[in-house]
C-alpha cells in the first residue's frame, strides 16, 4: 500500500503529461496527413531530424528560437520531398516514409561525428534549451502550483495545438475540404477543390509539426541530441492517431495513454520491477491500442454494411 502511494501519487499527472507531449506532437504530425488519406509514416524520421536540427543551430547561434524554427523548416522540406514522391509520381507512401525514418537514423548519426565530432549523444552547458515557464500566483495554489507550474513553453504549446487543430479540421471550409479530399477525392475534385495542392498543404503543415515535435523532444524535454532518441515515439504517435480516428483531441487521450505507461513502468523499475518487463510496456500499450482500434473500426464497418443492405435489396427488388 505504501508503494502504490508512492507511485500513484499527484506528480504521476504530470509525468505521464511530460512523457505523453513529444507522443502527442507526433500523432498531430500524422493526423493532418490522415485526413486527407496520407498515412505520415515517416513522423518518426522527421521528429529526429528535427532533433538534431534543433540542437545544433540552437548551439551554434545561441538562442533556442532559432533553432526550433530551423528544426520545423527541415520537417517541412522533408515532408515535402515526401509529398513530391507520393503525390506526383504515385510511390508507395508507407515506403517513403520507412525510407526517410532509415535516412534520418544514419545522417544524423554521420552529423554528429562530423559536426561535433562526438557518437551516441551530444550535450553542453551552453545549449540554449526552450525556457520554462513560471507563474508566481500558481506559487500557492495547493494542486495546480504543482502540477502547471515551471512546465516547458512548448508543453504548453501543444495543449493550444490541439485544440487549434481540432477547431480546424471541423469548424473551417479548409478543414472540411482537407477531410473531402481524404474520404472522397473524386467528388472534391468534380466540386472544383484542387486535390493535390490541398494534400501538398496537409503535408507541408504536417512537416511543421513533426520538426517542431523533435525540437520540443530535443531542447524542452531533454537538453541533448542522443542518436535514435525519438525511440519509436514517431511510431506510437500513429497508434494513437488511429485510435483516435485522426480526431486531435480523441487521438491525444491515446498519446496520454502511452505516456501513463511510460511513467508508471519508471517508478515500477525504482521498486524492483525487471527492465525488460518495463521497456516493453509503451510497446504493449501500442499493440493494444492498435487492436482496439480495428475492433471498433470494423464494429462501425459491419454497422454501415447492414443499414445499407435493406436499401440495397429494396432496389434490387425493383430492378
């Protein structure tokens, strides 16, 4: 009872939302792309890429800004260079984006070494990380002064994407043609919405987010560039956006998810739990997830097959 207190306790909320930001910046990467029936798998490659970006023009410049901007331009250029190849030359996008996660892995482990001339991790005192935020009147507030108080600017940040996201997608005429063009392009295009351009929107703004995703992994929740450190984030923010359905909101209680069990699994290891039973819980929880979200899927499939089929036998009989 005395260690369950100890590891469910107040601070659990915030760490499961600290761990559950970089997850939720990734799902939000994938989800604008899912709208429009793009599957980002390379969310992964571009979060990485956007790390290492982050990190070094924040340290060769001198300010986080800098780098948080170059960071999302490089996610931008790569989506982009992702979009070219699936939207104008018809590749697979599913092996474009394993493509890009493979290139992101091995330049930025060649940068490292010739940039910094250092492997496996790069920090240092002088690295300009993004700031935290402080609220004197949460000083005193007995629960909310522990839990908002001193969080990172872009752990703040995230909270306002969502909700901007979800206001876009469904409360905006570019939100509803982005959602046309991914459920029925054939009628977006007779309606006059330029289809392609749209898409190329989607993963441009997709790119912004994925580069801002590796900067906030890089210099907010770490203040370090460790070679592969998006560690599958890239991949479980997927998950989560399919268990959400795209839904930006509905998709970040999915990322909270992972991020709950990454938490727990750190305290369960302080308590003598074995590490392998640890690592392997945020990949559990993505199995999981991931099943859920076919079951429902095709629970909502079967339900729209049998409302349709007596109308289809009524036509059949007139026929």
């Amino acid at each position: 009872m005395g260690n369950s207190g100890k590891i469910f306790n107040l601070s659990l909320i915030y760490a499961t939302f600290r761990a559950s930001a970089p997850i939720i910046y990734a799902a939000l990467c994938a989800a604008i792309t899912q709208q429009a029936n793009i599957l980002n798998i390379g969310t992964e490659g571009i979060m990485l890429v956007g790390a290492f970006t982050a990190v070094t023009v924040s340290f060769f410049t001198g300010t986080w800004i800098l780098g948080v901007f170059a960071a999302m331009l490089s996610g931008a250029l790569i989506s982009l260079v992702m979009a070219v190849g699936h939207i104008k030359y018809h590749s697979e996008i599913c092996a474009i984006g394993m493509g890009v996660n493979l290139f992101a892995i091995a330049i930025s482990k060649f940068l490292l070494q010739a940039i910094f001339k250092t492997s496996g991790s790069f920090s240092d005192p002088g690295l300009s990380v993004i700031p935290r935020l402080h609220f004197s009147f949460l000083e005193h507030v007995p629960i909310l002064g522990d839990l908002w108080n001193d969080c990172c600017l872009t752990e703040w940040l995230v909270l306002f994407l969502v909700l901007f996201l979800e206001f876009l997608f469904y409360k905006t005429v570019w939100g509803l043609r982005l959602r046309a063009v991914g459920k029925f392009p054939d009628a977006a295009r007779t309606a006059g919405i330029p289809v392609d351009t749209v898409r190329y929107q989607a993963m441009l703004i997709s790119g912004l987010i994925g580069g801002l995703a590796g900067a906030h992994l890089s210099l907010g929740y770490s203040s370090q560039f460790v070679e592969n450190m998006t560690n599958n984030r890239g991949f479980m923010g997927v998950a989560a956006m399919y268990f959400g359905g795209a839904n930006p909101i509905l998709t970040s209680v999915g990322c909270l998810l992972f991020g709950f069990s990454d938490s727990v699994g750190a305290r369960l290891q302080a308590y003598g739990f074995p590490a392998q039973f640890v690592l392997m819980m945020p990949y559990l929880v993505t199995i999981l997830i991931l099943s859920l979200s076919l079951i429902v899927k095709g629970k909502t499939i079967r339900r729209r097959e049998s409302a349709l089929l007596p109308a289809m036998r009524a036509d059949a009989g007139k026929a």
